[in-house]
C-alpha cells in the first residue's frame, strides 16, 4: 500500500519544524551568552577607562603616530566635510592619506578648492601591487593632508597603496563617508598601549540619519524618523554592542568594520595588504592578520572599543539597501571558503575553535533557515498540516526573545553610552524595535539569500551606494 504524498509531506514539515525549533534554541542560546560577555565587558570598560585620563595621550611621547587611510570613489558630495572633520581629531601626531580612486565626479576638483593642495614628485617603495598612481599632492593650509591620485582598482586597491605611502605606526581605515568624533582615537589607541598582543581595534559605527551635522562633527544625534534608517539604528545597535562587544570576552572577533578600524601597518604590509578579488575586504584581512599572527606566534589579538564612535550614512532606498546587504553576505560567504580550514582547528585557538563555527552556522546559515522556516509554514497552511498554535507559540516566542534581546541592547546604550538625549529619540528607537520583525527581517533574509547566490556565480561586483550628503542628513533641529 503506497503512502499519501501529502501524508509524506506533513511528515516532512514536522520533522522540519523540530529541526528550525532546534536550531532557533541552540542559536539564542549563543546570543545569550554573547549578552551576558557583552554585558560584563562593558560593566569592566565603564569602570577601568575613566580614571585613566586618555588626554594625558595628546602630550605623550609613547602614543604611536596614526595615519587615516580615506579611500575616495565618486564622493564629492561629502568629502570635504569629511576632511575637514579628520582634521579637526584630537591627536597628537596625525597624518590624513586621502585615496582618489579615479573618480569620474568632482572629488578631485572639490579637495584641490578647499585644501589648496601643493603637486609633489610621486617616489615611493611599491611593496604591494596597485593601479598606477597619477599625481600626488600635500596640502599648504593643512601639511599633515596627503592626497593620492591613482587609476580606478576598487577600495582594496586605494587602501593598498595609501598603506605604501603612510608614515604611522597605526593606520587607521574609514570610509569617506565617516564622520569621527573628535576624541574617538584616544580611546581606539589604548589597547595598543595596554596589550602589544593587539593586532586590530575597531570602534562602534553608528547611524547619523536625522542627526545635525555641523562642520564634520555631530552636535545632536537623533533617532531616524524614517522607518528603514531607524531600522539600521537598532540592528547596528545590537551588531556592534552585543555581536562586537561579546567576542571581546570569547577571544573571537573576526571583523573589524571598513568604515572604522585601526591596525598595526607592518602587520597589513605583511600580509599584502586587502585583497582585491573579494567584496568582503574588511572581513577577509581580519582572517588573514589572525591567522598569521596566530602562525608566527605573533600579535593575534582584535579588540573592540564601544565608545570610540564613528558615523556613517545608511541608505534610505530599499535597492540600495539591498545591494548593501547582498554584498555583505556574498563578502561573508567568500571569506569563510577561503579560510575553510580555520574551521575547528585548534591550531587557530578560539578564533577555530568557537569564531568560525559562530559565523559559519549561525551568520552564513541563518538566512536559508529562516528561508525555509517561512517556506515550511506556507506549505504547512496549504496541505493543512502545519500545527497552528505551535506555530503561533514558536513565533511569539521567538519575538518575545528578540524584544527582550534588543531590550537590553538599548539599554546598554542608555546607561553607558547615552548618545541619545531626548525622550522622543529614545521613544522612536523602541518603536523601531517593535517594528523591524514585521517585513524588515523578512527583507534581509531574502537580501543574504541573493548575496550568497552572488557569491556562487561568482560575482564581485559593488553596486552604487547614492548619498545624500551630511547637509541634509538631519532636518530641522528641535525649538
């Protein structure tokens, strides 16, 4: 007697809503301990940094010289603001490189007007491959202002040679797009003051949507307004606060974010520089440092900072977005294979041992359970064999523990960090935190899906990121 396919099926969905409900407990509980390490790591950070008079650093003779590294790719909109506030840091000893990446818009023209740069003869030691270079330049108002000029090779080639053509001991990689608060490298720095096993610090990036911007610096955060960048506010949040923060206990920390990050320079000439042939740069030198270190017995160590804070415009349009999201997990998805053999193998301590696993089972094969998780419950009301109340407990379940996790997020960021002054921010925060499970997550589940696709076609191509420039990134401010 042969077996109903539908009888089949249903049998197929119960085991698959066991299965989805497995892993949903198995992952939470990984979350929950990332809480519980980012919860003590900034109970420790709160009580040790602020008897430690980082200004003492500014006259220090011990504190490293930084050079920021700003590669620049058709960002006249905003690259003078963003200049104007590097150069504005409080640091003893800083040099800005400033990368133009053959833009085919004004960048050029926009840095020569307001820098008023002075052409020098461009000599260099090439120790790494890049595009040629076509011109450089000092500026005469601002001697610590170095400016490249070189053919279009993508943001891993203009960061590769503007590490050949920087002077500090410290480089520090940020997005043209990036505004950084003015002490925000005193507190970077101190890691590599305090542990020379400290091969990379990255600090906090944050949402500057419907914030007011004045002279390349933050004078009043404010919560987004619209509900796709108050969205990004809370879901950075919780990756940089919880994610970044967490790791820092379990030794793991396997990104440091392209839009802010510091690293030793000989470390990164040491291993060639970025890679050109990934979407995921930023991620894949982070393997690539930890794994030599861990190699030649030598630094090994990535640290994060949760108040050295940076701000980055985040997209507004879904398409763009979206192209953010695919390229993130297509980035993701190609640095895991490349380094597949760091997965659970002890030579490579707990970035082998728990890093990997965590971003191979929980961030790369998150989306394609959530994936079916959703497929399963629309085949389930279809054939009639999906279990409604289970399905409604696991879902409330599931939502009640994200409101409770983000929660806490939100929390941490008010009692330690507290950027959000007014009652109203704090207000639209908790109604973004209410609303990004209804459509939002679904969005990025599909988004990482495509990402992952793009990645097995072997694609690398970046897409448009469109700005709409610090200007006009926070309305009116309040009466």
């Amino acid at each position: 007697m042969t077996v109903p396919w539908s009888d089949i099926a249903a049998l197929i969905l119960v085991r698959l809503e066991w299965a989805i409900l497995m892993y949903f407990v198995l992952v939470n509980s990984v979350y929950a301990v990332l809480l519980l390490g980012a919860g003590w790591e900034m109970l420790w950070y709160a009580r040790q940094v602020p008897g430690e008079g980082r200004w003492h650093l500014l006259s220090s003779r011990v504190a490293p010289r930084i050079s920021i590294l700003v590669p620049a790719y058709n960002e006249a909109v905003t690259i003078g603001e963003s200049v104007r506030a590097l150069l504005a840091l409080c640091y003893h000893d800083l040099e800005i490189v400033v990368v133009n990446d053959g833009s085919q818009d004004t960048t050029l023209a926009v840095l020569q007007e307001q820098f008023d740069l002075v052409p020098l003869h461009p000599i260099y030691q090439r120790r790494i491959d890049t595009e040629l270079m076509r011109g450089l330049y000092r500026s005469h108002s601002h001697p610590n202002l170095l400016i490249i000029d070189k053919e279009h090779g993508g943001k891993a080639d203009a960061l590769n040679i503007g590490l050949q053509l920087a002077t500090g001991e410290l480089v520090c990689v940020v997005d043209a797009d990036t505004l950084i608060e003015t002490d925000a490298l005193l507190r970077l720095v101190r890691p590599f003051l305090m542990r020379r096993s400290v091969l990379a610090v990255g600090g906090i990036v944050r949402v500057v949507n419907g914030a007011v911007v004045r002279g390349g610096q933050v004078v009043l955060p404010r919560a987004p307004r619209r509900a796709l960048a108050g969205f990004q506010v809370v879901e950075y949040l919780r990756g940089f606060l919880c994610g970044r923060l967490g790791w820092n206990l379990l030794g793991g920390n396997l990104i440091i974010s392209g839009a802010f990050g510091l690293f030793r320079r000989q470390a990164l000439i040491a291993v060639q520089g970025y890679a050109r042939d990934t979407v995921g740069e930023d991620m894949e030198l982070v393997f690539r440092l930890r794994r030599r270190g861990y190699e030649t017995q030598g630094p090994h160590q990535v640290i994060y900072v949760p108040d050295s804070v940076a701000w980055t415009e985040a997209p507004e349009l879904l398409r763009v977005l979206s192209r953010q999201r695919s390229r993130w997990h297509c980035g993701l998805s190609d640095t895991l294979w490349r380094h597949r053999r760091v997965l659970l193998n002890p030579r490579y301590g707990a970035m082998g041992l728990v890093g990997y696993p965590y971003f191979f089972f929980v961030e790369f094969l998150g989306p394609m359970v959530e994936a079916m998780g959703l497929v399963g419950v629309v085949a389930g009301l279809l054939l009639g064999a999906l279990d409604v109340p289970f399905a409604l407990l696991f879902f409330l379940g599931a939502y009640g523990y994200d409101l409770v996790f983000t929660a806490c997020i939100l929390l941490f960021e008010e009692v330690s960090l507290h950027r959000y002054e007014g009652m109203r921010d704090r207000l639209w925060l908790l109604l973004w935190m209410l609303l990004e499970y209804f459509g939002y997550r679904q969005l990025t589940v599909l988004w990482r899906l495509c990402g992952f696709c793009k990645f097995w076609r072997g694609r690398t191509d970046w897409g448009v990121m469109k700005r709409r420039g610090f200007a006009t990134a926070a309305s009116t401010p309040p009466r």
